[in-house]
C-alpha cells in the first residue's frame, strides 16, 4: 500500500487533483483504491463505466471528498497489475465551472483504451451542491440528501434518490426506479423495471414516469394541482384522489382525475406490462376551536 500526499501532486487545472492509486494481486485484473478532495460549490458531474455512482450530503464536510474501487484488466496479470498502478482518480473543474469526475485508465499494451475488466464504483461525499449530472454504465446510480437540478442515467443499473429538493431527470434501460421526497419537475423512465415516486410537500410542476415493464406508483401531496392520467396495456389502475380528486375516471387499463388547486400542473404515469397506481394525500385537517 503506498500513500502519497495532496500536496505531492501536479495541479493540472484550477481545482483539479489527481490521486495515484495503491493496489494489490488479482487473477489477471487487479484492484486498486484511490481517493481524492476539491474545494465544494457549483455542479457536480460524475461519470462512469462497468461501475456505481453514489452522491450524498456530508453537512461537516468543507470541501468534496471522492472514492473510487477501480479494477482494471489486462492480457497478463503483470499488465493488469501494471495498469491498477497507472490508473487515476481525476476530480477537475470543467470550462462550465462544474466539478467533473472520472477515473483515467492506462492504455493496453496492445493497443485500445479499455479492458472488458476494467470497472470503476465512484462516491461521493459534498456539503452542497448546485446540481448534478451522474452517468454510470452496468451500475446503478444513488442520490441522497441533496438538491438543485438533477440529470441521473444508468444503462443498467437502478437509480435510487432519497431527499432531493430540486428538479429531477432519471432514466435506465434496465433496473428499477425509487424516488422519495423529490421535487419538480420530475421525469423518471426505465425500459425494464418499477418506477415509484413520492413528491416532496410544497412541490408543484409537471410529472411523467414511465416503464415499458413493471409496475408504476406516483404519490402525489396535498399541495400538488393538476390533471393525472394513468394508463397500462397490461395490468390494473388504481386512482386514490382522497377526497379531493374531482372527475374522477378509472378502469382496468385507463383512469384520471383531477387535483384542484392553484398552479395547475399535468401528471403522466403508464407502463405496458404492470400495474399503474396514483395515491394523491389529503389536505391537512384544521382543528376545530371552541371555548370551555
């Protein structure tokens, strides 16, 4: 294990640090740890491939803090223990100001950039942040804490989002989405998999989830006014307006209602091969006065 210090290190770009990974043997691919910081403020871009993206709130935090399990490969276990060696974690401010992260792997001795072996799982630890854009390939991508505009993709791999208070954009080809406590406008589509969100109290704006298999589940709060339509090919809807939903239609594949209230928004949810159900919460009860 070799550890080697911040200040050690060549700064490449205002913001920018790159840490050199330790390692050890593997068969033919071999592991390697790295970690690095940067000053916390403006956006947060992370990508990676064969690997997870995971982002979440430390309020005792002054700047960023980043991991990464990289594992890269290679024809030999020498060249797959020479490139672990090579491999870099780069954390380095963009020309639009965000701070984008990514990991670095060496060439291959013959020839090509990437190794079917080579994986990087990426985590990240901010104070705050001004928005985000997280890609991950073959992994999934988690979201905790945080808020501003949120861009979250995965080609397979679930996208899990805990608290985010901001608009949200998530999408994968395959694994489920669970999104609670979010804000609006929010758009969340997989290809295979559940879709489930919960909107933040106070939200307002549109919403669209869909899935082309597995079941689909929106809860809406009290504060939230519009128009929803649901619908399924292959499945049940269920539409619970608690009270308040006005023209309220529902069938075996098809239902909609109306939320009234001020700001007026749309919501969307369907799926082909799943069951679609709509849950808007109740206004919150005032309690009656009187004297004794």
């Amino acid at each position: 294990l070799r550890t080697i210090a911040l200040s050690s290190l060549p700064l490449l770009a205002a913001g920018c640090i790159i840490v050199q990974s330790s390692w050890d043997n593997g068969t033919r691919s071999a592991p390697a740890t790295a970690s690095a910081a940067a000053p916390a403020g403006g956006a947060l871009a992370v990508e990676t491939r064969n690997g997870h993206v995971a982002v979440s709130r430390d309020p005792a935090l002054a700047d960023v803090r980043i991991t990464a399990e990289i594992r890269c490969g290679g024809a030999t276990q020498e060249e797959a223990d020479a490139r672990a060696k090579g491999a870099k974690l780069v954390a380095e401010r963009t020309a639009d100001g965000s701070l984008g992260v990514h990991v670095d792997f060496p060439p291959l001795a013959g020839g090509g950039t990437r190794h079917g072996a080579d994986s990087a799982n990426i985590d990240v630890r901010v104070p705050r942040v001004d928005g985000m854009r997280l890609s991950a390939t073959n992994g999934h991508v988690q979201v905790a804490g945080l808020g501003g505009p949120l861009m979250a993709r995965s080609t397979n791999g679930g996208i899990r989002i805990d608290g985010h208070a901001g608009p949200v954009q998530a999408t994968t080809t395959n694994g489920a989405i669970q999104a609670i406590g979010i804000g609006l406008p929010a758009e969340l589509g997989t290809s295979n998999g559940a879709v489930h969100a919960v909107v933040s109290e106070g939200a307002t704006g549109a919403v669209d989830l869909y899935t082309s298999n597995g079941s689909v589940q929106l809860d809406l709060p009290a504060s939230w006014a519009g128009h929803v339509d649901a619908a399924t090919t292959n499945g049940r809807v269920t539409m619970e307006g608690a009270g308040r939903a006005t023209a309220v239609t529902s069938d075996r594949d098809h239902g909609s209602m109306e939320l009234p209230g001020s700001a007026p928004a749309k919501a969307t949810v369907r799926t082909s091969n799943g069951s679609v159900r709509v849950r808007a919460a109740a206004p919150p009860t005032t309690p009656a006065t009187g004297t004794k």
